[in-house]
C-alpha cells in the first residue's frame, strides 16, 4: 500500500471481524448510511427478517496497520484528548441554535421536524429500559441491546415503539449511535466496554449509569477511543420512580464545555432531572456516605423482622408516625434487585470504612443501652444532635402531615390511638456514625436518592423534637419490649457489614434474596404508596424555586 491514504467503503454485518476506523472527515458520511438503515429496520419490524439488519460501514486505511483508528495523515499522534470537529451530533446539531431545537421541542415531536441525535442504549434491564422507553416517547430514535439470549424477547417488547430498533449485540450499537448509554452493572462494566469500545462510532459521547464511577471511567479510559466524549451520568433514583425532580449527577470526564451543556438539556427536557455536576471523587465519596449507609440500615431493619417472622405493618407500635415511612422505605428497597445494591457497597473504595463505622455505633449504642446507661448514651446522642442538627428548627424534609398519610396497614390509626414508643436505634445509630466520621448528610443533599432524603427527613423530624427524642432516648434505654428487635437489628447490621467487608456477592445476594421472599405480598403495595410519597416530596422541592 502506498504512502497515499485509501479510502474503501463497503457494507457489513454489524459485528465487524475487527475495529473499525473512521476518519472525522467520513462521521457525515456514516451517520447517513447508518440512519437511513435505521430508519428501514425501525419500518420493517413486524417483519419476518425485522432482527437481520445491516448498517454500512466505513473502514479507512493507511500504511500504519497499528493504529487503525487514527491514519497519521488524518490526526494527530499525541495523548493529549483533542475534542472531535463534529462535537458529538450528525449534520445539523453540532450549531447552538439546533441544540436549543431540542430544548423547546415538546415530547413526541419527532426527528423529521427536529434532527435529533440518534441514542444507542447497551444494556436494556429495569433501568436502561426506562432510559430507553424514555427517549422514546420524547420523540427520539433509539438503538438498544443486550444479553444475544434476550433478543428474541426484547424485540417483543419493543414491537409497539417504532423510534426503536433493538440490536444483536452492543457492537451494533457503539458503531452507530451518537448519545451511548451504558446501562450495566458496575461489575460488567470492564467487559462490556472492552467487548464493544473499540467500535465506537467517531465524534460520540459514551455515558454511563454505573452508581460507581470510579471503575466505571477506568473502563472507559482504557476501551474508548481518544476521539470520543465520556460524560458518566448516574440517575439518583430507582426504575419505578418518575423521574421528573430527581436528581442526575453529571460528570464531565472528557468533553467539550459545549458537549457537556447539551448532554445536561436533553435529560433536563427528556426526564425533568435536576442535573449536579460534580467530579468523580466526590460522586463517590457522597454516595458511599449517603447510599450505602442507607441500604444498610434499611436492608438490615428487614433482615431482623424476617428472621423473627413478624410483619411490622401489623403491629400497633409500628402503625402511625415515623413508623410509616421507615417500614415503606424498607419495603421499597426489596423491590428492586440485589445487584442495585452491591455494587455501590463492595465496589466503592470508601463504603466499607463507612458501613464499619455505622455498624460500630450500632454496636457500641446497643451496649448501653443494655446496661441502661442512659447518662452515656443521652451525652453522646445529644452530641451528634448538637453538631448536625442545631441549626434546623424543626426541621423542613419531612413534613408533619405526611406521617399519617401513607399507612400499610388495612386501617388508618386515628390521631387519637395510643403507640408503643420506640428506640429507633437505627436512625440513633445513622445520626450517631455520621457525626463521628464527619459527614454532613444535608450539605449531601446534592447527590441525593429520593430514599436517601426520606431517611434524613425521619432522622431531623426525630431529632428536632425535644420530647419525641427524649421518649425515643427513654425507649432505648429502659423499654425492653423494644430490646428484643432490637437486638436482632444489631446481628443484621453485623451480618450485611461482615458480608461487605469480605465482598461476598453470592451471600449478599441469598441475604437479599431470602428477605425478598419473605416480604413478597407487601412489597409492590410498599412501593406503589412510597412512588406517591416521594413524587409528593418532589414537587415540594421544586416549589421553593419555581416561586423564586
């Protein structure tokens, strides 16, 4: 071959036996055979042969067969990340008046009236099915895969969206699309960008929804090409809640300021997300704080009611108050599955340090409460009130209103009907770890799930009422009615901090799994009631700047 660079333009299976190489010169050129391809196999899929689909690929050339990607006579042989001419959209979006199209299209409106960047999303479980299923009915085209073996049914699935084309393998859609989204797990993160990186189409922005970034852009770093954006995202928030309030971490790892602007409008226009923009360190270190405490706890809570087989719903002290948000945040976590959870625990470098920390003031509580020490353990109680709390009033997360209104049991417990009081050793415990590891759960707020800020608005209603934290107090330390679950609560934080300490995914996943079973009949009713809750809590939010 000669020093001259040639050009060869064929069409190919989607799977390609080897990396393919663009130029930036030819991104125009795919994105046309590519959509028009798109557009056949989105028409055709009632088809017969609507799976079998092929897109044109272009391969170009050079001398240098080691470096397929980038022909010395079209880029430059440096590290350094130098951001794509055509930024990341086909003709006609890399302009900021086409950017703001998108931002004033009303859902539904479709990509013949607006050019919208075309969304590949690798991974189709619960939450990139809701991501895809999102686009979708905001009028976007959508190119989705996953496991070979779920093919067949994803097709089903899918068969009443016509903006989406499920492909075989992710390949398919690195090669293709401009927006990628990967919806996997932390864990499989490394394997799937190695499997499908390299074919990357040219000029694309690569997100990812892993709750761990830092794994999750080393995986990055090491598969994608250099002339490809990395925005990670992470949606704080489960698949079956609305989206629109919720927050979504950005973090603009490797990307123009205008890439990264964009990227935050469509999920603005798209999900109605709160965007925060923050680095990797921080996304990790907040959600080791705020998530994994928070799953431990609650995951914890159900694992000692499963174990001494009572339903707490159907117990008078748990029917009203306080009592009705803890025991649907518990539920809810059940709903989803084990992996949601594991991954942000064993995977992020800082979560075992803190789920050690909660489990020790769990322990070390628990002990005087035992030898009803009420003199030590009001001393320390009041000491982590004074430093995360002294300034809230009576608190504003929670309101008052809300306690009675979301109930599990069959019926509403009048105002007037008496409770048991309780030690609510573990919110004590929450509020406890965080002052001694010195974590400031509202400045936390930012990077916040909708469970997260449940569980904060219970810890400021408790500790922000003298009387009602005295009783709890008083609960704890002489109430021995409450000792007995509370004891087992205790052997559970120890169980879920040993299993994490030691990174055992498979009796994570038992635990999990046997508690799940257990609660089974109450968990849907758990979340449809909490979705309501914290849309509610959502909307509250907003109020205050909407009135700004």
């Amino acid at each position: 071959m000669s020093s001259t660079m040639t050009q060869v333009v064929e069409v190919t299976s989607l799977t390609p036996k080897r990396s393919v190489a663009f130029t930036r010169e030819d991104a125009d050129a795919i994105t046309e055979a590519a959509e028009d391809t798109c557009g056949a196999s989105a028409s055709s899929a009632g088809d017969e042969t609507a799976g079998e689909d092929t897109m044109a690929s272009v391969a170009v050339c050079d001398s240098d067969e080691s470096s397929p990607r980038k022909p010395k006579s079209c880029l430059k042989a440096e590290s350094k990340f130098t951001p794509p001419a055509r930024q990341v959209w086909p003709s006609g979006l890399n302009k900021a008046k086409d950017s703001a199209k998108i931002a004033s299209a009303p859902t539904g409106k479709m990509a013949a009236e607006v050019q919208l960047p075309l969304i590949g999303i690798i991974g189709l479980g619960d939450m990139g099915s809701m991501v895809a299923k999102k686009f979708c009915i905001a009028g976007y085209r959508v190119l989705g895969s996953d496991l070979p073996s779920r093919y067949e049914a994803l097709c089903a699935e899918y068969s009443n969206y016509r903006n989406m084309t499920i492909m075989k393998d992710s390949t398919s859609v690195a090669r293709s699309a401009d927006i990628q989204v990967y919806a996997v797990d932390t864990n499989a993160i490394e394997e799937v960008t190695r499997t499908s990186g390299q074919a990357t189409r040219v000029g694309a922005c690569v997100l990812g929804l892993c709750n761990v970034k830092d794994p999750e852009i080393k995986a990055f770093d090491r598969w994608l090409p250099k002339d490809v954006s990395i925005v990670p995202v992470h949606t704080m928030h489960g698949p079956n809640v609305d989206s629109h309030g919720q927050t979504m971490v950005m973090i603009p790892h490797r990307c123009t300021r205008e890439v990264a602007d964009t990227v935050r409008k469509v999920f603005h226009e798209t999900f109605g997300y709160v965007v925060q923009e923050m680095s990797v360190e921080d996304h990790d270190r907040i959600t080791a704080d705020t998530q994994v405490l928070t799953h431990v706890g609650l995951l914890a809570m159900g694992n000692a009611w499963c174990k001494m087989g009572t339903s707490p719903w159907e117990r008078t002290s748990k029917v009203g108050g306080l009592e009705h948000i803890k025991v649907m945040t518990c539920l809810r976590s059940f709903a989803l599955k084990a992996h949601a959870y594991s991954g942000v625990a064993m995977l992020n470098p800082r979560s075992r340090q803190q789920v050690k920390i909660y489990s020790d003031s769990v322990a070390e509580l628990f002990k005087l409460m035992v030898s009803e020490n009420e003199q030590e353990f009001t001393k320390r109680i009041m000491e982590a009130r004074d430093a995360l709390f002294s300034d809230r009033g009576a608190g504003t997360l929670l309101p008052p209103e809300l306690l009675d209104e979301f109930s599990l049991s069959e019926g509403d417990r009048s105002p007037s009907q008496p409770h048991l009081p309780s030690s609510h050793l573990d919110i004590l415990a929450a509020v406890d770890a965080w002052h001694r590891s010195g974590v400031n759960p509202f400045g936390n707020l930012v990077c916040e799930t909708p469970v997260f800020r449940l569980r904060l608005g219970i810890a400021e209603y408790l500790f922000c009422r003298p009387e009602l934290l005295q009783e709890s107090i008083h609960a704890a330390v002489y109430n021995h009615a409450c000792r007995v679950q509370d004891f087992e609560f205790v052997l559970s934080v120890k169980e879920w901090a040993t299993i994490i300490a030691h990174g055992d995914v498979d009796a994570y996943a038992k635990h999990f799994g046997d508690c799940k079973e257990f609660f089974k009949k109450q968990v849907a009713k758990a979340s449809t009631k909490s979705a309501r809750l914290i849309s509610w809590l959502a909307m509250e939010r907003e109020r205050p700047q909407a009135e700004a």
